[in-house]
C-alpha cells in the first residue's frame, strides 16, 4: 500500500532532522571527548553510573564491543579510555555520525565501526525507523512503516572473538535476545565477558534468567547504585533501563561492583 500523505511528510521531517544533526558543531562532554549528538548526552545526568562502569572497566584491560552505536557516545567514551572498541551501527544516518565523532577524536585507529545489525543468524532484512528508536522488530517502531533500510545482519560469535576480554554494552530496541542467540559462545565465556544490556519487561525476565543460569549475577543499573537481581525478583519486576551482567566471583568484577553497590 502507497504510503499516505502524512506520513510521507512525516519520512521526510525525519531525514531532514537528520541531515541537520550531521550538520551540527561539535562540543565537549563531561568527560572532555568531543561529540556531535542529542542534548540530553551532554548532561551530566543521563546515564552517569552506566558511563562510570564504562571507565572501571577501561582499566580491566577489557575490549569494547557496542552492538547499537547510536551516535557513537559510549563508542567515544570507552576509546577515549583507552579501549580497543568494536562497534555496530545500522542506520546510515547514525553511521556516519558515528564515524564522523570517533574521526574528529582520532579514535579510528583503535576503532573497528561495522556498518549492520547485530542477530542470531546471518542475513539481510529491513530495519525500521531512525535515530535511537530503529529496530529489526516492525512492530516495536515508533515511526511510519514505510521508513525504513535494508542492512546486513551479524552475529557476535562471528565477528568477536572468543576469549578476548570484553565489556559488551547492548541497546537494541527489544531484540536482545537474538544477539544474545547469536553469540553463544561468548555468552558462555563469562570469565573475559561482561554485558551491559538495555531491556525491561518480559525481555528482562528471559534474559535475566537466562544470564543467572549462565553463572552470571544481575544488576539493575540506577543513576549511582547498584542493585542485584535474583531469579525470584524478575517475575513482575517493573525496573528498566541498563542492566549488568557480570562474573561476580571475579576480583575484578567484583572490585568494580563494591563500588557502586
């Protein structure tokens, strides 16, 4: 069916935003790295213990891996502390934000940017939407259906390799656990890997009892603390946001979490 009307005034207002936003200055963030985004990532406030275990984990000697780039926020964070930093972006628009903020810091060199979608098989499909909000699920999009692109589809296990210590930190619109589907092997690997996962919900319930039976402990990530999560917490669990997954037998790990507990 032909789109209609309003929605097609609708696609439009949305790549012009976007031809806008690839347009603008760059400025400085809290943490000195400077970047072209959205308002609310220059504020001190917005995700600040998620951005503070992002700079614990940079002196683990942990790789990064950001499976939804975005903008490339947490992708110049953890490259400006030093961490080798592999990252996936699908939408175009976001891609080449992205890109164009980790050039203007001279990261590249320690930057591995994948222009696609992370999954649990390998394929080419539709992605839907644009911005933060872009999804491979149609019915999560907030936008017309008719926007959307084409992208080619990962998985982890295929392009991360195993045994290599790793903080993953994952946003990708509910579809969670099909990256974790994909990555197998390294979900299993919970002595080099770490996940930070964005989800709520019943995603939150499977993931989380799917992670605790991997042996990993789970927490909920607030504005300054953390708070643990047990498989009997999950059912009718109302948090959302950020979420841990971490060895916490681990010194490491554990050194990080008596930080913030």
């Amino acid at each position: 069916m032909k789109p209609s009307l309003s929605e097609r005034i609708e696609v439009w207002n949305e790549r012009r935003i976007e031809r806008l936003r690839l347009k603008g200055p760059f400025r400085k963030t809290t943490e000195g790295f400077s970047y072209k985004g959205i308002k609310a990532q220059f504020e001190s406030n917005w995700e600040p213990l998620t951005r503070k275990l992002v700079h614990a984990y940079s002196a683990t000697d942990a790789s990064f891996v950001n499976v939804g780039a975005h903008y490339g926020y947490y992708a110049c964070l953890a490259a400006h502390y030093g961490m080798n930093v592999t990252a996936f972006e699908p939408i175009d628009a976001n891609y080449q934000m992205l890109r164009d903020n980790l050039a203007h810091n001279g990261f590249l060199d320690r930057c591995r940017i994948i222009h696609g979608a992370v999954g649990g098989y390998s394929h080419i499909t539709k992605i839907y939407g644009a911005f933060s909000g872009a999804t491979l699920m149609p019915e999560n999009t907030r936008k017309p259906k008719s926007m959307y692109q084409v992208t080619q589809v990962f998985t982890l296990s295929e392009i991360v390799t195993n045994k290599e210590k790793s903080l993953f930190l994952m946003d990708v619109e509910g579809f969670e656990l099909n990256v974790i589907g994909g990555a197998a092997e390294l979900v299993a690997d919970l002595e080099n890997n770490s996940w930070i996962i964005e989800t709520n919900g019943d995603n939150l319930i499977s993931l989380g009892t799917k992670m605790i039976d991997h042996g990993y402990s789970l927490f909920h990530i607030g504005n300054d603390k953390l708070l643990q999560l047990h498989k009997a917490d999950l059912a009718g669990c109302i948090l959302s946001g950020n979420f841990l997954c971490t060895d916490a037998s681990k010194v490491s790990n554990m050194n990080i979490i008596n930080r913030f507990l």
